[in-house]
C-alpha cells in the first residue's frame, strides 16, 4: 500500500540548496518527496505541460513508486485537474483517488438550527439569501426547501439570465411566495447566507450565518471530520516530516483517506 500526495504550492528557493535532485527535477517541473510508503509531489502544471518534462515525469513515478494499491490524495487547488488523474492512470494500476466528503447539502439544517438556538433568532425572523451562479436542480430544490420553513427567502446572482427571472416568476406564482432576484445584496439585512456560488465569496457582518456548500471543512459533524480531529496528530507528523501545508487538504478528505489507509498511517 502507497499514498501519494499531490500538490502545486511554490516552494521556497532556499529548499533546493538543501536538495539537489529537487533542484534538477524542479527544472522538468516537479519535486519528490519520501517517507516510507508515503510519497509527495509538488509539481509545477505549466511545466508538466511540456511534452518532454511530461513523459519524464511519467517515467519518474514508475520507477519511484511501486505499483501495489496506492492512494491519491490531491490538495484542494487541484481537485478539480482531470488531466492529473489520466496522467496518474496510465502511471499506475487502478489508483484509488481520495475525494472529499461533502455532506453539507443534506447536513445544513443541523448547523442552521444551531445557529438559531444559540443566537435565539425566531423562524418568523429568519432572512435567508442563496448566493448562486445558476439555478440548477440542487439550487432549486434548497430553495424550494427554505421556502417550506422559513418566510424570508432571496436569491442573489450576480446577471441574473431571464431563465432565472422566469423561474422565480413561476415559484412565487405556484407556491405564493414573495422570493426575490437580486444583483446587489442589502448590507445587514438577511442572517442566514447559503452560498452555492464558487465567484462569490460573502463578506457579511460576523453576526450572520455564512454556510458555503463548497468548504466540507465546515461540515464539523461528519463522520469523516470526526475522524481527522481524533488522528490529526498522526497527520501532522507525517505532513511535518515531508515539509507539507496541512492546510491544503480538506479536513474531510484526509479523514477519508484515513479510513482506507490507517494502517500505513499509524506506522510512521
């Protein structure tokens, strides 16, 4: 069994002089890192994207890394890099890639109902604002729920496209509500903010409530978070040893990771 860390953060020019093969796998547009059965690679995308430093890089993982199960875990600014994943397949035989586990969509009441109860807001108080890019079927079906409990529910998007202005339209005209497209948020008026959006990043009053549906390091009672906080210590040994930023790992995926790979884990 093998992990594989994969980040892209901008090392320190003092580290190669510390490091001479980094020094001149750097130039080919990545840096290695060892400990046990645990490996990190920092790469550099633009480099990687050279036909030659790419198929060097290939050739590289094939003779460090051995090719038993192994374990992908991709920092948070490379989530999303599908090029990564088929370069890692055709490295390495059937690679389990770690994903984060995001339950915020179904765990948000949870937090909501703390919220209320600590701050003692009444429902007939509650002012919701869903911060969206699109209104897509999740969108509307959290929409759709907010409405069901709570008077007070708007919608901001920044260009709203007519498609939007009419299916607001057709809600407030089928369920009787009074739901509102903005382009503009009003400075402290809602105290519950819902943001689906990955342009918009809400900077409301502390008192508000902000649920960002993106972060599932905010999904503080998942089984996955739990589980991070209990071996958090193990983690940050290992990431210490490797000369890594925690903070460029959800919580969630690394609790994830710790459930298919405790065994390596607890061992260094």
């Amino acid at each position: 069994m093998n992990i594989l860390f994969i980040d892209n953060c901008t090392l320190k020019k003092d580290f190669y002089k510390k490091n001479k093969l980094n020094l001149i796998l750097s130039k080919f547009g990545f840096c290695y890192f060892k400990l046990k059965g645990v490996f990190y690679i920092n790469i550099n995308e633009e480099k990687l994207e050279n036909k030659t430093n790419l198929k060097y890089f290939k050739k590289f993982l094939k003779y460090k890394i051995k090719n038993k199960k192994i374990y992908i875990a991709m920092s948070r600014y490379l989530e999303e890099n599908s090029n990564l994943k088929k370069i890692f397949n055709t490295c390495f035989n059937n690679p389990t890639f770690v994903s984060i586990q995001n339950n915020l969509y179904n765990n948000d009441k949870k937090y909501i109902d703390d919220y209320l109860i600590k701050n003692k807001i009444q429902i007939k108080d509650v002012r919701v604002l869903l911060i969206v890019d699109e209104l897509n079927k999740k969108e509307k079906i959290k929409l759709e729920e907010m409405l069901d409990k709570y008077k007070i529910v708007d919608i901001y998007m920044l260009n709203p496209s007519n498609i939007a202005k009419n299916y607001v339209c057709e809600i407030n005209n089928r369920l009787g509500s009074v739901v509102e497209l903005l382009d503009k948020i009003p400075n402290e008026y809602y105290n519950i903010f819902l943001v689906f959006s990955k342009k918009y990043k809400n900077s409301q009053n502390k008192c508000s409530f902000i649920l960002d549906y993106n972060n599932s390091d905010l999904d503080v009672k998942s089984n996955t978070y739990l589980i991070f906080e209990e071996n958090k210590k193990h983690y940050e040994k290992i990431f210490n040893q490797l000369g890594m930023d925690i903070s460029r790992y959800e919580k969630t995926k690394l609790g994830k990771l710790y459930i298919l790979a405790s065994e390596l884990i607890l061992d260094i």
